[in-house]
C-alpha cells in the first residue's frame, strides 16, 4: 500500500469520478484505475462502485477511507509544518439542517480567523445530504435532531455508516410566525389552533420520507402544505401567506430574523440537537474551535449543553 493510493482514492471520491480525478492528479484513467485496482486486491475488499452517474465507497470503502484520511491528513500536516513556502489553505465544512446559531456560529468563526487564504463550506442542506457529505468526506461534521420518532431510524443510518452522534441540547417544540400573524396574540399555541394556516415545511429530496423531516410532527395531515428549499424562502412566507413552521424556537436578530416570532407549541416531545461525525476521525482544531463558539451561542440562547467538554 502506497500514500499515493490513498491519495488516489481520495480524489476520486471527491470528484465521484475516475475520468475528472485523472486529469486533476495529472494521471491517465488507466493508470489511476490500475492503482485502485492493485490497492483492492492488496486489501481484498472492493473500495468502489462504478455506476453510469459515477463512482461511490461501498461499505468497505467507506469504512476504510475513515482510516486512510487520518493518514492523508496527518501527512497534509506534516507538508504544512515543514514546506512553509506551499502553506495549505485552512479549510473547513459543515453540513446542517436549518439553524440559525449553526450559521451564527460560522460567522464567527470566519471572523476570528488569522489566515490570509481559507476555504470554508456551509451547508445548510436536506437530511439525507448530511450523511452523504459525511461519508463522501465533503463535511467534517453535521447537526441535526433526533426525537422519539425519527431516533431508531437516525441511529442505524448512524451505525451503518460509521457514524455517532453527540448531543449538545434539548430544545421544546415551537412554532415561527411572521411578526403580524394574529398568532403571536398566544403566549403558547395548540395543534388545532394552527389548522387554518399553511404549514411551511424544508423539502427533502428523493429521501422524502417522515423520518428524514427537519419538522417534528410530520405525519401529521394539514390543509394548507408548502415545502421550500431554503430559510429565506420560509421567512418570507411566513410573512406573504400567514405561513408557520415548527423548530426549535431559536431566532437570531444577527440574521434578520427580527420579523419573526417564535411560539411555544403545545405538544408533548422534545428536540436533540446535536452534532454527527466519524466514529474513528478525530476533529481538526478548525471544527474544535467551531464547536466551542457553537456551544457559547447556544447557552446565550439560554439552552443548557447536555455534554461539557470544554
């Protein structure tokens, strides 16, 4: 086994494809596949799978390239210490269901940075996309929520993929308004008092499935259903059609958010906000620093950390 390989096979998981990871490695596609090819043999597994849309990890693959990117990243370290004349951009990922402290968090973090060049990625993304940057190594972590209902299914994706979960807060039930929707009148509002607004809700993609809804309550059946793609879409709808969404009640002036207003909801559940990452990678000083400043937001928002390890 050669880092070169490891190299190779990064590549092409990054790109999905052997023809476009040839030509980025300077590499003709017969040489870059017998290279993956002496590799499974090496290893006696299949890493890849070729499919007419590209390539993807199989199960192995998967649970390998959770191995060898702690090489590869340990070399990169290693370039970075001792070539300072090829420094490495700093780079960074987070993939997320929609929080406004996720992004909060990031903006910070970008703020305080003293770098001159960096690549950072913010997704804010549907919940299937979470654990595919995770496996396909797009993202270094993601957050996302677990409750009674969706937890089972979460936690064997979780386990398939190699993957774990790591609370950070509970959060009840709300709802968000816009600012002059009679709604805002209660201090708190049933199920039935929303029946005659429309229900706004984040689309999910091919995986449309209850389980993977970023609101909780989705099997409920309403009159009224719109789904969006992005928060400032929702936003506005909240304020063009009287709309409502369910989530965790956090709201952030920082992001304009200042029209809308959150609602207790009535209803007995719960929300786990947490974060999800590799089982055996250990996270960059990047994502250690970004989680402490995510965990600082939090508690301004008067949540209380579940897991206090900073």
């Amino acid at each position: 086994m050669r880092l070169e390989q490891l190299e190779y096979l990064e590549m092409i998981v990054k790109t999905g494809s052997f023809n476009e990871a040839a030509k980025r490695l300077f590499l003709t596609q017969p040489s870059l596949s017998n290279a993956i090819k002496n590799l499974e043999e090496e290893l006696k597994v299949k890493l890849l799978l070729r499919t007419k849309t590209g390539v993807s990890l199989t199960d192995d693959g998967r649970e390998f390239m959770s191995y060898s990117r702690q090489v590869t990243d340990q070399v990169s370290l290693l370039k970075e210490r001792y070539k300072k004349h090829e420094p490495r951009k700093k780079s960074f990922s987070v993939s997320a269901q929609h929080y406004a402290f996720v992004v909060n968090a990031f903006v910070e973090l970008l703020k305080g940075l003293d770098v001159d060049e960096y690549n950072f990625t913010l997704r804010e993304t549907e919940t299937q996309n979470i654990f595919d940057d995770l496996n396909e190594f797009k993202s270094e972590i993601g957050i996302l929520y677990l409750n009674d209902f969706n937890k089972k299914v979460m936690q064997k994706i979780m386990k398939e993929n190699n993957l774990e979960f790591q609370p950070l807060f509970v959060a009840k039930p709300h709802i968000f308004v816009g600012y002059c929707n009679p709604l805002t009148q209660k201090k708190s509002v049933k199920l039935k008092d929303l029946e005659e607004y429309p229900y706004l809700s984040y689309e999910q993609g091919d995986a449309n499935s209850f389980f993977f809804a970023e609101e909780i309550l989705s099997t409920i059946v309403h009159k009224k259903n719109i789904k969006v793609s992005d928060r400032a879409t929702i936003f506005n709808l909240m304020a063009g059609v009287n709309g409502y969404t369910i989530s965790s009640g956090i709201i952030s002036s920082d992001l304009n958010d200042d029209k809308i207003v959150a609602i207790p909801l009535e209803v007995e559940d719960s929300m786990i906000l947490g974060l999800v990452k590799h089982k055996q990678i250990d996270l960059s000083l990047t994502a250690v620093q970004y989680l402490k400043i995510l965990k600082r937001h939090i508690r301004n928002y008067g949540f209380e950390i579940i897991t206090e390890d900073d």
